[in-house]
C-alpha cells in the first residue's frame, strides 16, 4: 500500500530516499522475497511510472483496488504499508505461518510501553485500559484470502484490514512485532529511517 496522500508528512514520502533506495522501493524488495507476487497500490496518476494500481479515495478503497489484481487462486495475502520499510523477511514469514498454522488473520505488535486514556468527545478520560493488554500493531498483516475479500465485500471502512475482518468474525492474533518497524509519518521519522540506513 502506497497510495496515501501524505497529508501529515507534507509530501508523497513513499517516493522520499533512504540512501540510494526510494522507501517504496525498500518494502516492495521486502515484499517480493516473501512471496509469490506482488501488488503495489499508489496514488491515481502514478500507475504507469510506478507499474502499479491506482489507489482510492481511502485506504480501505485502495486495499480494495489492490485486492481486485491478486489473482484468484492466492490463498493467503497480505497487507503492508509501504511507509515501513524496515519490515523484514522474519515478519512476513511470522504472519505467514500463524495463517498457515489456522488464524484467519495475523499482525505484528509491539507492547505499548505508556499509560493509555480513553476520551471522550470533550478530552474527558472515561477509561484507562490495562496496558499489558494492548499491542501497538504493525505491517505486514496476512490474512485467509477468501475471509479479506469478504471483509471488504461490503465496502467497509478502517484504518486497518486486520479490524475489518475481526468485525467480520475472523480469529485475529498478534505476533512478536519489531521497534525497527516503525512507520514514517512525520518528517523526524525520516530523518530517523536515514540515519538508520546511513549506519548499516
């Protein structure tokens, strides 16, 4: 998934440079090792230069555009947000073989080491969860073929696919997810992405 507007980095940051590698290139390399083909969604107009599928007007909607060129057969897919570039091969194998092994759908996570408050719509906190329950979770997520097309059969709408097909009474768990995993969203996380690149 490159399809994002980038409105909180400022520009296309999937396109940005880590050393001599664009980020989407890092996470489509990742992505082809692991599997047996790929599908790169990125933003409408950028199909042809990028070989890829225009994406939506949403993430859901392009998750969907992208799911309509995996080809039928495909038994497990997975998901994963091309702005995490560190995402390495032990993560796809991880969510991989917990499908393979019978989850509908596995996700990486890392434990949430602050306290957490629950607001309400005035910044009133109504609920302070046990943070030793909580995973912040991550990219790759692979899931039963069948069970992601049909969370998104009825054009449902999330922030993440693992939530969709939870809702739609799939078994989700969580595997062991990665610090070095993180998402570049904001400009400091690139500056971040390419001092980790430049120390390698």
């Amino acid at each position: 998934m490159a399809a994002g507007s980038a409105r909180r980095f400022g520009s296309p940051k999937q396109y940005e440079s880590l050393g001599e590698t664009r980020i989407i290139d890092m996470s489509v390399a990742t992505a082809r090792a692991a599997s047996d083909g790929v599908v790169i969604v990125v933003p409408p107009g950028d199909e042809a230069s990028e070989h890829g599928v225009a994406g939506g007007a949403t993430r859901s909607e392009s998750v969907r555009n992208g799911l309509a060129a995996v080809p039928g057969e495909a038994t497990i897919i997975c998901v994963h947000d091309a702005a995490r570039p560190f995402a390495g091969a032990d993560l796809y194998d991880a969510v991989i073989t917990a499908v393979a092994d019978g989850a509908d759908c596995a996700i990486p996570g890392v434990a949430v080491t602050d306290t957490i408050k629950v607001v309400d719509a005035v910044g009133a906190v109504v609920a302070t969860p046990d943070r030793h329950t909580l995973r912040a979770v991550q990219t790759p997520q692979a899931f039963r073929a069948a069970l992601l097309r049909a969370a998104h059969a009825g054009g449902a709408e999330g922030t993440d696919d693992a939530a969709l097909v939870e809702a739609n009474g799939g078994h989700v768990v969580v595997v062991a997810g990665s610090d070095d995993n993180r998402k570049i969203t904001y400009p400091a996380d690139l500056a971040w992405a390419r001092s980790k690149v430049h120390a390698r």
